[in-house]
C-alpha cells in the first residue's frame, strides 16, 4: 500500500473516532461488504496484511474495492527535553468510526457463506471488530 506523497500538513494530532460515522454507511459498488463494528485505528502494516490475506483467499472469483488509505501520519519522539518539537514520522494510519464500510466485494461468483468464512479467517488481522453486511433489498419489489 502506498502512502500519502502530498499532505496539506506533515504531521498531524491524533484523530478522534468517538462518534459514529456518517457518510460511508451503505454499500456503492458491491453486494456484500465488511463493516466496522467499533471504533478504532488501522496502521499501514495491518491494512497491507488484511489486503494480501482477502485477495489471496478469494483467487480472482469477484472484484473487490477497498474503502479504506492511509492519510494521517504517526510521530515517534525518542527521549528529549522540552521544546525539541514533534518527532519524526515513522508510521501512517487511518482512523476508522463504527459503522463505516471498509470493504467492497463486487461481482460476485460467491455466496454469503463462503464470504463469511473468508472474513472469520481473515478477522484477527483486523485491530476492530468487523462484520459481513450485504445489500438490502426493497420490501416492495417482487
């Protein structure tokens, strides 16, 4: 996964995910999806591990989207006094809020179930707790 090569700023304070999210809460381009279940961050690290793993595992039988890159920057100060400024950055993370859409499975050649077992494999990758959602349908159709 590539990292940002153009920020607004270099080094950023740590973002809030308390609330919950509210603009990424349907599915756009896919059937089924993975959902967040709780609050949290994602490094670099983990999001390129949960890629490899879920495209490895599904052997180019759908397209998938991920909904989720790197955008904020991680600082490290080793031991200094004060007034030695913000350290350097060693890590770029994204902060994720419950509710949010990560991932996107589009054209489908699996059912529910197989996709749902891809995801518990690949589930303890995840530093927050996710689930499989899918698209709902109109009550009013036939």
């Amino acid at each position: 996964m590539k990292i940002p090569s153009q920020t607004k700023y270099r080094k950023y304070y740590k973002i809030n995910v308390n609330n919950n999210e509210t603009r990424q809460l349907a599915l756009r381009y896919g059937i089924f999806g993975i959902k967040a279940q709780e609050n949290g961050y994602l490094r670099l690290a983990q999001m390129e591990r949960i890629k490899t793993d879920i495209i490895k595992k599904l052997k180019d039988k759908m397209d998938i989207y991920f909904n989720f890159y790197p955008v904020y920057s991680l600082t490290t100060k080793g031991t200094a006094r004060m007034g030695a400024g913000k350290g350097d950055i060693y890590d770029w993370y994204v902060p994720v809020k419950k509710g949010k859409i990560m991932i996107e499975f589009i054209n489908s050649k699996m059912t529910l179930g197989e996709i749902k077992k891809i995801v518990k494999y690949s589930s303890h990758k995840w530093s927050i707790k996710i689930k499989v959602t899918t698209i709902k349908k109109n009550l009013y159709e036939k």
